[in-house]
C-alpha cells in the first residue's frame, strides 16, 4: 500500500515509517556493567528491525544510564558496515540527582556539547543523524542552545536537530534563535494516551479543559513540516497481547477490538494500534521499544495497512470509554 514520505525524509533519505526506540537495551538502570549477552539482544532487535523495514534508531543518553547507547555501539564495533545503512537520534537534557544536585534538565551548551561527545563515544559513530532536547529546561536561553547547534554542526557531529516534549510555543520560541530547522518533535501518543487528538476534538468545549496538551502544537509542527514521532506507542502492550484482567472496561473492550481488526486486515494486534498513529494526516513517526524480537516484526506490519476512517474512529471511542460530543 502506498504511503507517502515522511517530513523526516525531507532531511533523512528513504527514512522508515518507523522508528526502533532502544531505551530497553543494555540491561538494567544500575551501574551493573553489560555483558555478552545484552550484546546478543541488542544484534538480534537491529537486525529483526532492519530485516523487517525500519533503518532509524531512537536513543538518549540517559536510557539505561548510558548502557544502550554502549550495547548499540558495540554492535557497530562489530558490524561497522550498518553505519551507513540506518540512521541514528538520541537526546540530551535529562541530569539524574548527583552530587551536583537533584534531579534536573540541563539545556546549556555544555551540557549539549558534552552529552553529544558521551553519545558518540559510546555510540561507537563519528556523528548523529538527529540529536533532540529531551525535555523543555526552564533555565534554557535559545541563543546559548544555538551557539551549541551552530558548533555541533560546524564539526560534522549532528546533522540535523530536533526536540522531544514540547509544546509550540516553546518550540517557536526556540527556532527563532536557529539557523537550523528543527526537524522533528518527538510527544507521547497511542491509543492510551490521547491528549493530543483530544485537545482538538474538545476546542471550545468545557469537557476539554483538563486536557494535558497544548492547542495547536500539532497544527504547528504539521505546518513547520516537523516531524512528529510518538514514544510509548504500543502503551507496553496494553492493547496487543497483555492481560488485561483487572483493567478497566474500556482496556477489555479495545484490546477486544484490535484482535478483531487484526483479523479483519490480516495483520497483528500490535500493526492495528500503531496503524491507528499513523492513520493520523500528522503522519507520526511511532517509536517502538519492545526487545521482542517477535513483537519487532508484529510492529512492522502497521507499514503495510492503512485503517479505514470508520475503523480509527472506532478504536479512538472504544480506548475513550464512552462516545464523542
């Protein structure tokens, strides 16, 4: 079936319609060192996404305190051939308490340029595809960040730039100061967490005012040519094989519907919830970060189907809980 290009492909050549989130490899979030079989698994999920469509690679240099960007560098030390074959992103901005401090976002230059020297270093790659600010920092001054991008840039360590958890304002906000196009804008989006079709459905509508999204990022994003990308897609299986005893009726009866439609297109539970994302004319990028090998290729399905109208609406009423105003 056809499916037109990507914004990201604007920037990223042929970039697949999904993206593989590697925020599961590298084992556990503890200083425990990885071994060789962390290594194994990572090979057997690049190699299970390649095989099955998807050539973009979703990290942060937080994910696994820093062992899934290693895992994944240690792949390509192995297979240094697939560098230039996929694409890679990963994030910087969140700070873990230390000694320094609590908990924190860190978006000045050092912390961008030092963090992007620490991703390649264990990323074992001479440059990122797409580098993004993982969370809006409070403190962040948009001519800083620039001057950060602008060297980065001038180096040949990042190609292209983006952001992740942001509202429009704050992205315009940012732009403003860049010479760069930010390229893509990574939110939470699947069928549990619907904020961002909701705030839309519900403008004008007092039911509407607990919505946690900001009116208009979507629009925003669509007209700046931004890629959209969408992580915890798959809502950890809520929807695509989980057990769901004890969920509430709404879970039961949409988990209920995607199995249907699964049959209906020939395809997989997990294909139906993310086809439901990308049905979107947004055209979401989901990101999917199961190291189920089986699940991988499931997931892939979704590039081959497109839900119909009838089918996206019903899923979005079924996953709601009740009927549309």
């Amino acid at each position: 079936m056809f499916k037109p290009s990507l914004p990201l492909a604007n920037y990223l050549p042929n970039v697949s319609a999904l993206a593989y989130g590697c925020m599961g490899l590298g084992g556990t979030w503890d200083d425990a060192p990885i071994t060789n079989v962390h290594i194994e698994q990572a090979n057997d999920c690049v190699n299970t996404a390649l095989e099955s469509g998807i050539n973009f690679f979703d990290h942060a240099d937080i994910y696994t305190l820093g062992k899934a960007e290693q895992v994944f560098g240690q792949v390509l030390r192995e297979r240094p051939e697939l560098r230039k074959h996929i694409y890679i992103q990963s994030k910087c901005g969140i700070r873990f308490a230390d000694a320094k401090g609590p908990k924190r976002y860190d978006l000045s230059a050092d912390w961008i340029k030092a963090s992007v020297e620490g991703s390649l270093k264990r990323l074992n790659t001479d440059y990122l595809d797409v580098l993004m600010l993982h969370r809006p920092d409070p403190l962040m001054q948009p001519e800083e960040i620039a001057n950060a991008f602008t060297e980065l840039k001038h180096e040949g360590k990042v190609l292209h730039f983006g952001v992740s958890n942001m509202q429009h304002h704050q992205i315009a906000f940012l732009q403003q100061a860049l010479d760069e196009p930010l390229v893509a804008n990574q939110i939470e989006a699947s069928l549990l967490k619907q904020d961002w079709v909701d705030e839309g459905i519900y403008a004008g509508n007092s039911e509407g005012r607990d919505i946690n999204f900001t009116s208009g990022t979507l629009e925003y994003c669509r007209q700046q040519k931004m890629q959209l990308q969408s992580w915890g897609s798959l809502a950890q299986g809520l929807y695509s094989g989980r057990d769901v005893k004890g969920e509430s009726d709404a879970v039961q009866r949409t988990s209920r519907l995607v199995a249907s439609l699964a049959d209906v297109y020939s395809t997989s539970p997990e294909a139906i919830v993310l086809a439901w994302l990308m049905r979107h004319p947004a055209q979401l990028q989901p990101v999917i970060g199961t190291t189920d090998c089986a699940r991988i290729a499931a997931s892939c399905q979704a590039m081959n189907i497109q839900l119909s109208r009838e089918h996206w609406y019903a899923l979005y009423e079924s996953a709601k809980g009740y009927e549309l105003p």
